[in-house]
C-alpha cells in the first residue's frame, strides 16, 4: 500500500506541527517497524504538508499507527489543520532509483 496525504495546518501552528512529527521520527528510528517507509515534506514557503506512506497491508495496519507519538500527532491536526488531511491511494506507473 502506498499513499499521499495532504494537509493544510494554521501558519502560527506549523513549528508546533514539525515537533509533533520530530517525535513520531524519533520514535520510529527507536521502533524501526518493517516494511515501513513514511516520509513528511513541508511545501516550501507553505503552511501545506504532504506525507508519502509505504506499507504492507492497508493503512490501519501501517505500524506507525500503533505509536503513541502519531497518535498524539493525528489528534492534533484535529485542531491545527485549516485544511483536514485527504489521503490519495497512488498506483505506481513507473519508478526510477539511481544507486
């Protein structure tokens, strides 16, 4: 399973929402869950985010959601994001990787 999620936090909420996600990375360099890989990318000069998740299984058994860190973090953007999260299911059509 692959995904994108986007999502649109409040401007003076975008350095709290990058500690949320430094918390969730951290945790996950201390978990190191297989078969995950999941990716967080500010747009330049935006207050838009765009998360690109890789997993086996579908997204409830994606095993960053079993930490408590992404918990706390998906509860917030409850109340930060001026837009809610969409998630985009992607079906690969080519790929590319120099080595």
């Amino acid at each position: 399973m692959r995904v994108m999620i986007r999502y649109t936090v409040q401007p003076e909420l975008v350095d709290h929402s990058i500690e949320l996600l430094r918390q969730v990375y951290a945790d996950l360099e201390r978990s190191r869950p297989p078969r995950l890989r999941y990716e967080t990318f500010r747009l330049e000069g935006t207050c838009q985010f765009l998360a690109i998740i890789e997993s086996d299984g579908g997204p409830a058994e994606a095993a960053h959601h079993h930490l408590a860190s992404f918990q706390r973090y998906r509860a917030a953007l409850n109340g930060i994001c001026t837009q809610p999260p969409t998630v985009t299911h992607l079906e690969p059509a080519g790929a590319y990787q120099s080595r």
